[in-house]
C-alpha cells in the first residue's frame, strides 16, 4: 500500500490518496483543494480511484470534491451528520452516508473501518487501516494540539471523550495523519500532547494548564 499527500487549498490541508500497488486502485480522502493538482498527481501515477472519503465537511475539506468526483465517478463517503455543510458549501450530497460506525467497510479490495469522533465537527469520522497501522483523522488530532471546538457543532469534552475512546487505546506506534501539519504516533501524542498527557485540561468552561514547564506556552496558543 502506498500513501501520497498533497497540500491543498487556502489553510494548507492534506488530501491523502491512499494506493495499493498491483492495480493502483486509489482511495482519496479530502480533496479540500487544488482538484487540478489532485487529478495530476493521481493520472500521472496511473491511478485508478474507487472512492473519496471525507472526514468533515469543514470547506477547507471539501472545497474541491465536485470537481475530483466529477473528473471519476466514484462514490463519496461521509457522515450523514456534517451533510448540511456540503449543502451550504452548494455541494451535491454525498453518494454513501456512514450510518453504520464502528465497523469496517470493504471497498474494492480495501479495509477501512471507520469511526463516529464529534467534537471538532458533528460529522467527524476517523478512518482506521488497522492491518496498516495508520489512520486518517482529519482535524481530530494534531501533533501537540486537539482539534478546534468553538464552532456551533463544537464540544470539547466529546472531543475528549473520542479520542480517549478510539485513539489512546491503540499500540503506541499506530500512525495519526491529521487534516493538518505533521503525521505523529499515538505514543508521541500521549506523551507530548498537553491535552493527553494531563497538562492541558478543561475546568467550568475553561481552558487551564497544569505543571506545564513553559507558562506562557497556553497564550500563544490557537484552539
Ligand atoms: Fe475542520
């Protein structure tokens, strides 16, 4: 199996395409962006997509899915929970609501189990490879931070209680690639991610640190 991504649109986002080398069957998630150079990479590899999968529907996510599903004609997974947002966004629905979490989807050839983590979005899904060791995560983890919650569909503690759920239980080496900046590993994120080592946490309504070394580190930070 191989893994491409690709920096794309205005908040520098990571379209991943997921391949498996034989026939170079693809799977894209996020295409939030720069469908062109989405497409190219993808023809110019001799690619041949299967699905588009997309963890929330944040525009920076999905900015470009009509054109990249237009160009193949293939079905669009997401959560039926953030489909509003590709309505207001002026997107066509997409193909395969995930109303069934938690259990692994076969597609073409490909295992992909996948999972319900709100908090960041109502619609958020992790997308798990487990004989592979990585996941795709959207903007639900980040190396060092947690995704933002201060939208409308927003909540920290479910957030929490997501990543407690399906993340801090997998081996330490299990690969995080989030929608944003640096790929990480869940042993590195529980030892060094202030909000999952216990530095960082949340009290009536607010944000405190705890015992962290640098105590200006909390105002330079964004959530
Ligand atoms: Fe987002």
């Amino acid at each position: 199996m191989e893994m491409m991504r690709l920096k794309v649109g205005d908040y520098g986002e990571y379209c991943y395409i997921v391949s498996e080398e034989e026939k170079g069957r693809a799977l894209i998630f996020d295409p939030g962006g720069h469908p062109d150079e989405i497409i190219d990479y993808i023809d110019n590899n001799g690619l041949k997509p299967v699905a588009i999968l997309i963890t929330h529907g944040h525009h920076d996510h999905i900015s470009g899915l009509e054109e990249v599903r237009d160009y193949y004609r293939v079905p669009v997974y997401m959560h039926p929970l953030d489909v509003p947002k590709l309505a207001l966004a002026g997107q066509r629905e997409p193909d395969i609501l995930i109303e069934e979490t938690g259990k692994v989807y076969a597609i073409d050839g490909f295992k992909v189990r996948m999972e319900h983590v709100p908090g960041h979005s109502a619609g958020s899904v992790i997308y798990f490879f487990d004989d592979e060791n990585f996941a795709i995560c959207g903007d639900v983890i980040f190396k060092g931070s947690v995704g933002r919650t201060d939208f409308e569909d927003g909540d920290f503690e479910t957030l929490m209680r997501g990543i407690e759920r399906y993340l801090s239980p997998l081996p330490d080496d299990f690969i995080l690639m989030p929608g944003h900046a640096e790929l990480t590993t869940i042993g590195e994120e529980k030892k060094e991610n202030s909000f999952l080592n216990g530095h960082i946490q949340f009290k009536h309504g607010k944000f405190v640190w705890v015992e962290h070394p640098d105590k200006d580190w909390f105002k330079h930070q964004e959530f």
